[in-house]
C-alpha cells in the first residue's frame, strides 16, 4: 500500500467506480483485483472543450451562467419524446422505439461477434431519412469502406477515421443537420491534454463525458461501442453505464449464426426486451419469428421433450427444453443445466424427490434449452419438470400441448403473468393444449385451447402417467380428480 504520489491525485477502481487517496491491489468495494487506476481530479485537464460553438481548448470549465428551470406538474403539456427509427424493427424494438434526441447508447459485445457489422446497418437505414456520420477510431476509412460494399450499405451517411477528441468535434461543428453520430469504439478515443493513454479509465471517462455533453447541447443520437472484458462486462469504468441512457449488449449464443440485442438499461422504454439476428454473409438479418426459429428441427414423440411459452421482454416465444436422465456410473450423481439455471433445477428435483417419492440419487440428469436461450422465467419449472418426468419414464409427453408454471417448496404449482399472451403464441404455433395452474384455466377465456389443471406436482405426475410410489410421509396418495376444462 502506497500513498498518493501528488496533492490531487486519486485512485478509482474501474469495476464500480469507488476512490480511494491510495493504491490498493484489490479494491474493498467490489473486491476486484488490480482495478485500481490514478486519475486526476482537474475538471478542466479532465474534460476540456465540450463541443460548444467557438470553444477553445478548457473553454467550459469555470462557465458561469444561470440555469434554464421549467415546471413540472400534471397540467403541464407533455413534450413531445422524438425519436428516429434506423428501419431496423427489432433494434428500434429493444430501444423502445426508436433512437431518442439527445440520447446516448452502448452497445457492446465480444471481439468478432458483429458490433461493427451491426452499426453498418444502422448508419446505413439511420441514413435514409437524418443525416448520420460513422467515425472509426480503429479502422482506416478505406477499410470502414469495404465493409459497407460487402453488406451492400449504399447509403448517404458519412464516414471518417480519427482518435482525438477535439478533432472531431471541431470537424462536426461544420455539421449543421447532423442528427445520428456513431463512435467505434469508446476506447480507442482520447481527449487531448489527459495524461494517460487511450483505454484506460480516465479517458474513457473523459470521452464519454465530452459526446455526451455534445449530444444534450445539440440534440442528436450518439452511439457508442464499448469492448467487454474477459468476465463478460464491459471494459472501462463502472461510471460509463450509468452515464448514457441505454445500455444494450450484442450477445452470442449456442447457435453458431444467432446473435441476441439485450438492453440491461434504458431511460426511455423497457429494460427486458430482446432482438434476434441471424449473421449471414451479407450482414445481419432479422429474425422476425423466433419461436419459429427455435422449433424449427422440434420432433414430436422424444421422450424427454418439453415445449414451453417463455416471456422475453414484451413477447412469447416458444421454447424447447430437453432432459435426459441416464444411470450413473460413479458414485455421485452428476447433474447439469445449459440457459437453465442449476439450483433452481435442484430445487425442482428435491420438491418431486420429497413430494412424488420419486428417487433421483442414482441418476445423471441433463437439461438443456434447445437453441442457446438462457431463461430466467420462473414459468419454466414445470416444463423442466414434465421433461426431466418424461425422460426418467422413457415415455413421450403429449404432443401438441405447452407447459406452463411455477413450482413452490411445498410442490403447488404456481399461477404466473401473462398467461393470455404466452398462450397465443403457443396457438399461433399450432398447439391445441396446455399444461398450466389451475387459477390461470379460470382467468384465461379462449375456446382454442384444452386445458389440464394443475395444483401440485402430484397432481401433474399423476395426470402424466407416471404413479408416485409413495407420499413424501411414507403412505400411498389416493389418484386426486384431475380438473380438465376444455372451452
């Protein structure tokens, strides 16, 4: 532990932003090691000019001048939220409908998963109807270029390579329509008279700072991209996030040519949404219909197969689980969950271990969601259930039916939300049933669906075909009347 080498020095932790007046190897707040980076605290050496008309070099720092205050109440007149929409419906979708003035977004991703791909194609539709100007900090304009004739973006905007801060803004000042700005990426910019290098976290502070200013003061969409870490977050400070307006992550999943948009934060719409894309060789293509997707090689009659309406932001999409149950060949048994989380798939077997009298301990359990999805619905746990049943048995389950609910420590199957909406996907998909809690059959009005009740996870192993061998008490369950309502 060393002390502060000058009077205005500081050390912040890159991870969540915490200072300290001292180096440390790892940091206290978040606990993650070798984070730590000097930085000054002079506004002035930190930021510079901010992008203002005729500003100079430090001009903005020490400005005086009075704020412009309004009135906020409920008669006030709502002001009208602009926003442009790139003509790509799914990324419009995820950011809530369009890209907001004024409003600043990162997206970022693993190396070659498609960020730059991406932001091609929405310069290239961003072009169409505002002006829009793409800047490269790691790539040469000839090579921007090559790209853009590759996925045959032929648009108006404008395209440039530089690094420094104060150079573009003062080239951008010569942009009086300019409406879109697009910055590849955040760490590969620096802000003149800053001491350390491109990257680290003073600059990436300082440069988010800077566009960010610029985008309130002269109304447009700025766009960053940001670099992740091995860890999977994204590189630089904490801070960054908080400072811009939506954060989306370009994610890759299982399928070699799936790409996934998720928004982890956004001031102007929904913080859940996802988008689907498909990596083509001519770009990104939307995937407009992703259960469509995901069922595309389903079979019906597999034994161990489960088909379940999961909400990803504001719609369904039908999934499929898989579950595999074999003997094990080692004396602890091994169990698995691929975009399912694991103790909650141990929670479930203990509840029909305890419940049902079923016996897992000599068995390898595998469960997997066909196609990468990770789900995080809580509706899934009698899908995994009925799947993990029809695997031990070696039975099918009903074909043509989805499940749907959410199972309790003490084996009740759970109503969840959305139920209408998850089960009009499921018959826009063609399924005719459903497995679901029995206060949902009695909320849902439709007359396409036959319903199968269920109460608890006896109930549902029983009306599957697979008889407990004896109550968690040690006696025999009496076959419960299996409420059956077809509408």
């Amino acid at each position: 532990m060393a002390s502060s080498s000058s009077r205005g020095r500081r050390y912040v932790c890159g991870a969540c932003g915490a200072t300290y007046g001292y180096w440390l190897g790892q940091c206290q707040a978040c606990g993650a090691w070798n984070r730590l980076e000097e930085q000054s605290d002079s506004v002035a050496q930190r930021f510079g000019s901010v992008g203002k008309k005729g500003s100079g070099a430090g001009a903005g720092a020490g400005v005086q001048g009075d704020m412009d205050m309004v009135t906020v109440s409920q008669n006030s007149a709502p002001s009208e939220q602009k926003r442009y929409t790139c003509g790509i419906d799914e990324f419009d979708r995820v950011c809530g409908g369009g890209l907001v003035t004024g409003g600043v977004v990162l997206v970022g991703g693993a190396p070659g998963i498609g960020k730059s791909t991406l932001m091609m194609q929405l310069a290239h539709g961003l072009s169409r109807h505002h002006k829009t100007v793409y800047i490269s900090g790691e790539e040469s304009v000839e090579q921007v270029a090559a790209r853009a004739r590759r996925l045959g973006c032929d648009g108006a905007f404008m395209v440039a390579h530089a690094n420094g801060v104060h150079k573009i803004l003062h080239s951008l000042e010569k942009s009086k329509d300019l409406r879109c700005l697009i910055l590849d990426s955040v760490q590969s910019f620096y802000v003149e008279g800053l001491e350390s290098a491109a990257g680290t976290i003073n600059q990436v502070r300082a440069v988010a700072s800077v566009f960010i200013e610029f985008a309130r003061s002269r109304g447009i969409c700025v766009l960053f991209v940001g670099h992740v870490t091995k860890d999977g977050g994204l590189a630089g400070p904490k801070l960054l996030e908080h400072m811009v307006d939506t954060v989306l992550y370009f994610e890759h999943e299982f399928k070699d040519h799936l790409r996934v948009l998720r928004v982890t934060k956004n001031r102007y719409g929904a913080s859940h949404e996802l988008g689907f894309f498909e990596m083509t060789t001519t770009g990104l293509r939307q995937v407009v219909d992703p259960s469509l997707f995901f069922l595309s090689d389903h079979r019906e009659g597999v034994a161990g197969c489960a088909l379940f309406p999961s909400m990803e932001g504001g719609r369904s999409i039908v999934l499929e689980i898989q579950a595999l149950v074999a003997r094990t060949s080692f004396g602890l048994p091994r169990r698995s969950a691929i975009g399912f989380d694991l103790g909650r798939l141990l929670m479930i077997l203990a509840v029909l271990e305890a419940k049902c009298g079923l016996s897992f301990g000599g068995h390898d359990i595998y469960v997997n969601v066909v196609g990468g999805m990770k789900v995080r619905d809580a509706a899934g746990d009698v899908a995994v259930a009925a799947a993990v049943l029809s695997a031990l048995s070696g039975r099918a389950l009903p074909s043509g039916v989805v499940f749907c609910g959410e199972i309790g420590l003490s084996g009740e199957i759970r109503d969840v939300t959305r139920t209408a909406l998850r089960l009009q996907e499921a018959q826009k998909r063609g399924f005719r049933g459903a497995f679901v809690p029995e206060k949902a059959t009695k909320k849902v009005k439709t007359t396409a669906f036959r319903f199968f009740s269920l109460t608890d996870v006896v109930n549902m192993v029983e009306l599957l075909g697979i008889m407990p061998q004896k109550r968690a008490g040690g006696s025999r369950r009496e076959t419960p009347t299996v409420t059956e309502r077809q509408t």
